[in-house]
C-alpha cells in the first residue's frame, strides 16, 4: 500500500481499496418510492435498524467516520478521502439517517470540544452505529433565537436538575440521545448563560410527543422535560460557555453542505435518462418530455444543482483555507435552502396536474405535489436562511447590526410572551 511521507494513505490506494470492500461487502441501493412519513412505524424502526447495521459494516471495514480520530474509532484520514467516500458510496446502500445531525453536527462537536473521557465514551459507539444522536435546539414559541433558550438546569452538587421543552428534533422517538443548548444563568446576557449537556433521550423525566407534518411524515418530535437528573460529566465545555460550543454548532449545521464529517454521497448523472425518479425521467413519465417549455424547466433545474454544488465547494475550500471566516457557512445556508425551495416548485411545474391529483400508478408524481407544499421548509429546517442573512450581512460583510431589546440587559430582562 502506498502512502504519503505523512503516513496517511494515498487517495488512488485508498479509492481501490474502498470500491473492492463495497463491492464485498455492502448492498447495492434499492429504488425509493413514496416519502419517508409513508413508512409505517414498525417499517420506520425496521429501516433504523438497517442504518445501524450498515454502519457497523462501515466500522468493521474500517470506514466509519473517515475525517475522524482513530483513537476514537474513525478512520483518521482526510477531506479528500471523504470525497473519494462520497464519490464510491453511489450506487450502494448507506446508513443515510445516521449521518446529520449524529455525525454532523453531534460527532463533530463531540470531537471538537469534549474531553478526553467524553470522546473515548460517546463517539466509538456512534462510529459503530450503536448510538444515534439528535439536535435539541428549538424550543416552543423560540422561533430561530436558539440563544433565547429557556429551558433550565439548575446545578445541585455533581447533578443537574432539567425543566423545560425542546421541539422539532427529527427522529427523537427512535433516537438515543441529544445535544441539548439550555440556560444555565437568567442574570447574565442572553449568549452568556447557555451550557450544552449531553442528554439520553428515552428515560424518567423526558416525555417524547410525536408531530404530524403535511406530508403524513411524524419523524419530529416534541420533548417535555421535568426534574431531569443529568450528571456534570455529561456537561460540554464550561458553564455558562456553551454560547462558544453553540457557535462553532451552528458553523457546522448551516455547512452540512459542504461539510465532510459525513457521507453525502455525490450526484449520479449516468442514470438521468432512465431514473423514473430524475427530472428527465419525470417529464417523460409525465408525457411532456418534447414540451419546449419542460425542457426549459430541466435544465433550469441542472444548473441549479450545478450552481450549488461548484459554489459550496467554494465555500468550503475558502473557509478551510481561512480566506473566509466561519460565518460564511451561512452563504452556503442561503444558496442551499433557496435552491432546494425553488428545486421543489420546479419539479411540481414538471409533474403538471397530476402532481395535484393522483392514483396508485402515478405515486412518484404525486410525491412532487406533496415536496411543493413542504418546499418552505427548505428554508425553515436547521436554521431559517433569514437568520444566515443577518449571519452573512453583520458578521461576514461588516453590515451594521440590527436593533435588539435584548442587547444590554440580562436575560430575566428580556421581553417576552
């Protein structure tokens, strides 16, 4: 095996050992129909379980968690051997639920600020798939200000006592645990009294209440939490600091575009011309292939895609090599959020009228309908791309800030209701 005077594995070695081991060992992708919220729930728990196998594959062929430590059962490699990943991975089953938010942004913070014990604890079992974690950030009437966090702990010895709720966190119901933002201190600013916890989700003390979406999907949650015991040594970073934590946390959420802590595998063209569930494949099914206008529709879609793709390798080659900062994960936020809004409402125009009213034969089309009337969240999930603009404006152009109520003042001062 060749390898760099670094003593990291060259990426042609590594790219020829990948795709033997995944022709070996991993299955080959089936075609998906239907949206995720039509899975029963016991079809749900049963494709949760197939991740967490899938994963432990990926561990045991020492392919979990390519960018991370060794120590700490990744692979120890690089960026560039994520995207050989993301590249080989087409065309194969993958453990897609496991890798956002449990490998990014969970993992990821994990590894970037937890101790040595904490890391050596939590992350060798996400890299084996025996943990799969969530993001409990939003909180009922909070809206995007996940700094305006009121759920509290309050510190009794060695324990802290936890009451309060988090909202949205998609898949808590099948989940094993949280990162949890929650407000330490009331008599401080409102950034300076956050401390993050990891949090076991299903245990006394966490009632966890499923939400029914548009689409039929159930997979976020509401959680109550009352007198919750969580231990210190589940505290990440210092008290009071998780402001800190939370910011390189949002860094990493809003870059899930771009980021390489995980597997997101690369676009496939080849398939295009016979993929019934490509745009090509969609108008053709549809009966509109030969419409001028359709085929205007598609490439407007193709270059949308492209756009994104070049421009949020840009980003993250200009973020890594520090000619950007890390707000400007919030352009790839925006460009990411407007471009799948405006993706959704193209593939409804390709779909035509029987995206509004279908029957079994036509169940692919009829999806398009229903991704046209979630297409907002797009711009919702994982952080508004209005809260990115004033990311991008204040922090990374230097725009001046907008009028707060909250700027000077504890948070017990702050209005609310």
């Amino acid at each position: 095996m060749s390898e760099l005077l670094s003593g990291v594995e060259d990426l042609d070695s590594f790219r020829d050992r990948l795709r033997s081991w995944l022709k070996d060992n991993m299955p080959l992708a089936e075609p998906t129909t239907g949206v995720r919220g039509q899975l029963s729930d016991e079809e749900e728990l049963a494709d949760v379980a197939r991740n967490r196998v899938l994963q432990r594959k990926l561990y045991d062929g020492g392919f979990a968690g390519i960018t991370f430590p060794k120590e700490y059962g990744g692979a120890g490699l690089t960026a560039a051997h994520q995207d050989v990943m993301n590249e080989e991975i087409v065309g194969y089953q993958y453990p897609d639920r496991i890798q956002v938010p449990t490998f990014s942004p969970c993992a990821a913070v994990i590894n970037e600020f937890g101790t040595e014990e904490q890391k050596l604890k939590y992350l060798p079992p996400i890299m084996k798939g025996e943990q799969i974690w969530m993001q409990m950030l939003s909180e009922p009437g909070g809206g995007s200000d996940v700094a305006g966090a009121q759920t509290t702990a309050v510190r009794d010895g060695d324990m802290w006592t936890v009451n309060g709720s988090k909202i949205w966190t998609t898949g808590a119901w099948w989940a094993d645990w949280g990162l949890a933002l929650v407000r330490t201190n009331w008599d401080v600013q409102k950034h300076r009294g956050l401390s993050v916890f990891m949090i076991k989700i299903h245990q006394p003390g966490i009632e966890v209440n499923r939400i029914e979406m548009l689409n039929g999907a159930k997979e976020f949650c509401q959680e109550f939490i009352t007198d919750l015991q969580i231990p210190d040594s589940d505290r990440i970073g210092d008290i009071d600091g998780g402001w800190t934590v939370g910011s390189r946390w949002m860094f990493h959420e809003k870059s899930l575009a771009i980021s390489r802590n995980f597997i997101r595998p690369v676009a496939d063209p080849a398939p295009a011309e016979v993929d019934s569930s490509s745009p090509v494949g969609l108008a053709r099914k549809a009966g509109r292939l030969g419409d001028p206008v359709t085929r205007q529709l598609i490439g407007e879609g193709h270059a949308l895609d492209l756009v994104q793709e070049v421009a949020g390798n840009r980003i993250g080659q200009a973020i890594g090599g520090k000619h950007f900062s890390d707000q400007a994960a919030g352009l790839g936020r925006v460009l990411s959020g407007v471009i799948r809004t405006q993706v959704a409402t193209l593939n409804f125009e390709l779909a035509g009228a029987t995206a509004v009213a279908w029957d079994d034969d036509d169940q692919d089309l009829g999806d398009l309908g229903i991704g046209f009337l979630m297409r907002q969240a797009a711009q919702i999930g994982g952080g508004t791309t209005e809260m990115s603009r004033n990311v991008v404006s204040e922090r990374f152009l230097g725009m001046p800030s907008e009028a707060r109520k909250d700027r000077d003042v504890t948070f017990r001062e702050v209005p609310r209701g």
